[in-house]
C-alpha cells in the first residue's frame, strides 16, 4: 500500500492533488497545516508514507523530516530555490500524462483516504476510507443539500479536513457547481467581500466564523439574498449563535453532523426544520439508534443515550489499530462517542461528549449546556467549559471565558449570571478570562489543553 501525504494550504495545487490520491490503488492523508515536527513524523511514520506534497510555507517542515520519516519524494509548490530532493508540482503538470485505466480495484475494500482524526479524546487515529465510501457520502450529501451546477459555493474551510475534503470540495466538482476558494480565513471585512464580489448560493463552514461575522459592524448591512442558507458542522453550533447570526442577515442557517469515521456527513437539518439547536435527521441509507452506554439497550423517545450510526459511508476501520477498530464498530454499527436524544418528530440532539461529561457529587453535567448559557450572554464570545478536579466533590465546571474588549465583565458578574436556572451541581466554581479558547482547526473545543494547563480547584462549592 502507497501513501501520499498533503500539508499546508495549497491554493493552485492542493484541491488538484487532492483528485490525483487514489485512482490507482494508493491512499492520501491529508496533514493539518499548523501540525508542528513531531506531529508530522509520527503520522508519516505510523502510515510508512512515500511521499509528501507541500505548500512553500512549509518547507521548513519537509527539510526537517529528512532522516526522521520514510519520505522518498518530497513536491513543493514553485517559487522554492531548488533543492536537489525536491520536486516542484508545475513539473509534474507539465509533464507527460500516463493514466493507466486498465486498474482493476474492489472499491468496497481499497482504500481511496486515510485521514486522521481529530484526536480530541486521545491520540489521532488513521481513519480507513474506501472509494464507496466517500462516494457513497457525496450522492448524500448531494441528495441532501440539493447541490447543482447552478450553485456558487464559496470554500474557506481547509481540505485536509474530511469535511472541506468530501463537503465542500468534493460535492462541489460532483455537482459541477463553481467554487471560490479562500484559502485563509482572511480578515473578517475582507472575508466578507467576497459574498458581495461573488454572490455565492451556498456556503459550508463552522459555527466560530459566524461568531465572528456577528462581531462586523458590516453584516447586518450586506445584501445576503443570494445564499440559499448556510450550514454549519464540524463542531457543535450554539442555539443562540444560530439565532443571531440569522436575525442580523436573514438567511437560514443550519446544521448538519458527521465525523471523520463516516466521510463524515450521517445528519442534516431539514430546510423546514424550525427548531433550533438539532442536528437533524439521517441522510439517505443511513439509520441511527440512541443506545444506553453500559446497556447498549435503545433508549426511550426523549432519553439522552450514546449516538450509534450505520450507513455506507461508515469507516472499515482504523489503521494498523485492530483493538480500537472492534471497540468503535460492532456489528456495523459505528460508536459516535456522542450523547443525544431524540424527539418525537424524529429530530436528533447532540448533548455532549460522553467522556467529556463532568461527574460532580455523583451527577453528570454536560459542558456544551453551561457554554450554550455562557455565550448567550451579549458580552460573551467564546465560552469552553471543562470538569477540574475536586478534593470533595470529584469535579467541579470551571469556564474559560472571551469576553469583548471594554465591555468590563467580571469573573464574578460571569458566575453570577450563569447560575441563573442552574442546578446548583452544575454552577460554576471558577471562570477564567482568556484571549481565546484553543480549538482544532474544524472548530472543536481543545478541552483536554485546557485541562492540562489547569490546578485543582480546592475553594468549596
């Protein structure tokens, strides 16, 4: 098995390698562009990689790799003053074109991607997708969103990331609708012109660049009416977010749930939908149960229990890791790792991460709960909400908290005002004011960098 990996944020040519990973045979990963030395080495070597596409700005990282991982082909965008163990990509374009068609491949079992997960919960993991999944998920996904060649999508998100990957790109080429592509989240009022220079109809991103839009004194002031809705994914959006985003603009917006184990896409909300705060329903061939963690018995309407899918777009497995392959899919059904409950239409809730839940005095606290109360408040930006631990009463919610510049908010005001409805096992010991809350780059809560970089709290609550 050949692997290919792709770092940075090529513009011209990281989309267009993107298409070249697999038609015969061999597997790309794609590695996260802020991924330092040591994070790089150990995916390349856990995947025996031959070789490794970059963007110039990372060409430090390639030279840095020399003798450290089993690289035998390094191609870098032009512009890079040669380098005898270098390929530059235009000669690879330019180059003669030989395109073996005579492949012959079982498209259920070749892998066509090998991405990683996130690792929000441990170690990253190589995520084993075949050709039918991914293409199982974009006639989904597709289906779902109602994609057309008449659609104009504007793509910011990167797409070494499952969902840029299958989402946005891949959608996008399948349904022969235009793309712009932004290859940096630039600034927010620069961003923002390109709605207005190029109207597009659809636009895919995560729930922190709305928080953002909603701090630009331009947003209310645009003219929104070409975009069909947006949809948000990739890490949970908040009621309240979703709320104001659409109040200043008046554009709908939704929200849709994967992971990188099913290509990623399994829910979407439905365009007339008129709840808020759900994840929606399962997308075509695609069932779902709300199972008991300890039990594994489906739990009853309204009940919140662990999120199992199955579908064709579900991972075969995770690389090289048998004892966590058979503990995350049982008889083809994939563990989320993730509460929910469902409602009596059908309609899907995430609560929380099951190990992300905080047991306090022998209760259980959900800290997506706490931060949904935090950032609702005006003055409140960004909120991250994780268990400390506690001589007495086993842990204790502690919020790190972005508030806005000048607006005076207090740790104390903040506690105060997050009690408000609370129960009393889920108020908060302590806030910590912070710059910003540390995220990967689909958008989810770092908790496990917070938790690192956390003392005990002892103060009794």
């Amino acid at each position: 098995m050949d692997l290919r990996g792709i770092g940075g944020t090529v513009v011209r040519s990281g989309r267009f390698t993107q298409l070249t990973w697999s038609p015969d045979g061999r597997q790309g990963r794609g590695l996260a562009e802020k991924q330092q030395e040591r994070e790089v080495t150990a995916q390349l070597d856990a995947t025996k990689a031959k070789a490794i596409i970059a963007a110039q700005d990372r060409y430090s990282t390639i030279c840095s790799l020399e003798g450290k991982a089993p690289i035998r082909i390094s191609v870098t965008e032009d512009g890079i003053a040669a380098d005898p163990g270098l390929i530059s990509f235009s000669s690879l374009t330019n180059g003669p074109s030989q395109f073996d068609r005579s492949i012959d491949l079982d498209p259920h079992a070749t892998l066509a991607v090998l991405p990683f997960s996130s690792g929000t919960t441990g170690l990253p993991k190589g995520v084993m997708l075949t050709h039918s999944n991914l293409l199982a998920n974009l006639c989904q996904v597709m289906q779902a969103h109602e994609v057309g060649p008449e659609d104009i999508m504007l793509n910011q998100l990167p797409f070494f990331h499952i969902y840029g990957m299958t989402v946005l790109m891949g959608s996008a080429i399948m349904a022969g609708a235009a793309q712009v592509l932004a290859s940096k989240f630039r600034p927010v009022d620069e961003f923002l012109g390109l709605f207005t220079n190029y109207r597009p109809t659809l636009f895919f991103t995560v729930p922190l660049i709305l928080q953002e839009f909603c701090q630009s004194p331009l947003v209310p002031k645009m003219d929104w009416s070409a975009l069909r809705y947006i949809n948000t994914g990739g890490a949970p959006m908040s009621p309240a977010l979703q709320q104001r985003f659409a109040s200043l603009t008046g554009v709908t917006v939704i929200q849709g749930y994967g992971l990188t184990e099913s290509s990623p896409t399994t829910h979407v909300v439905p365009l007339n939908a008129i709840k808020v705060g759900l994840i929606g329903t399962p997308l075509s061939l695609t069932e779902h149960k709300i199972v008991d963690p300890v039990t594994q018995s489906v739990v009853r309407v309204g009940e919140v229990g662990e999120l199992w899918v199955r579908g064709p777009q579900v991972m075969k497995g995770y690389y090289n890791a048998p004892k966590e392959s058979s503990y995350t899919l049982v008889d083809g059904w994939l563990r989320t790792g993730d509460l929910a409950n469902q409602d009596e239409d059908g309609y899907v809730y995430i609560v929380d991460r099951l190990k992300e839940l905080i047991k306090c005095k022998g209760f259980q606290v959900a800290p997506a709960e706490i931060e949904h109360v935090l950032v609702a408040h005006p003055d409140i930006l960004d909120a991250a909400v994780i268990g400390a631990p506690h001589s007495d009463l086993g842990e204790v919610p502690v919020a790190y908290v972005v508030v806005r510049e000048g607006s005076g908010l207090s740790e104390e005001a903040i506690i105060e005002y997050a009690a408000h409805g609370m129960a009393k096992y889920k108020r908060l010991a302590k806030v910590l004011l912070i710059d910003a809350i540390p995220r990967s780059a689909s958008g989810k809560i770092l908790r496990r960098v917070l938790k690192d970089a956390h003392r005990p709290v002892k103060s009794e609550q």
